[in-house]
C-alpha cells in the first residue's frame, strides 16, 4: 500500500511517500511496523495524540483496519485561519 506523510511528519521520516508492504490489519499496527523500523520513524510516531490520519482520502481512526486500503496518509491536525 502507499503510505504519505506531511508536513513534520514528513520531516522526521524524510520522504513524503512509500510503497509500504504490511501484514497489518489495523492502522496502529502499521504505526507499530513503521516505528519498529528506525529511530526516524519511531520519533514521527511518538505521540500519535498529534497525528491524523486518512485512509483512502477519507479521515479516520487509527483503530481503523486496513482491509482493502490503498492509501495511507499520516499528517498533523489542520489549523483554519
């Protein structure tokens, strides 16, 4: 599956996308295979309190599964103005 990342997310990890293959079901277990991967991703995926998160272009949970998806978006919460 593609998985993107934005702004200081982005940053951390040091791309804004890869093709990510996963056995996971839900999107915190792909948080948990991404930040089990080095320190990069682990300090991106340190507080998930900070982090939103798409499936499929829609907003989600992180308890959400990942069955079907294609397209994983992690980004922090958006400010107006």
């Amino acid at each position: 599956m593609d998985v993107l990342y934005f702004a200081w997310v982005r940053e951390r990890i040091g791309e804004p996308r890869e093709v990510v293959e996963t056995s996971a079901t839900t999107v915190n277990e792909l948080v948990q295979e991404l930040a089990a991967r080095e320190e990069r991703y682990a300090l991106a995926f340190s507080d998930l309190t900070a982090l939103r998160v798409a499936l499929d272009q829609e907003l989600s949970d992180f308890d959400a599964p990942l069955e079907g998806v294609r397209e994983v978006a992690f980004f922090p919460p958006m400010t107006g103005g």
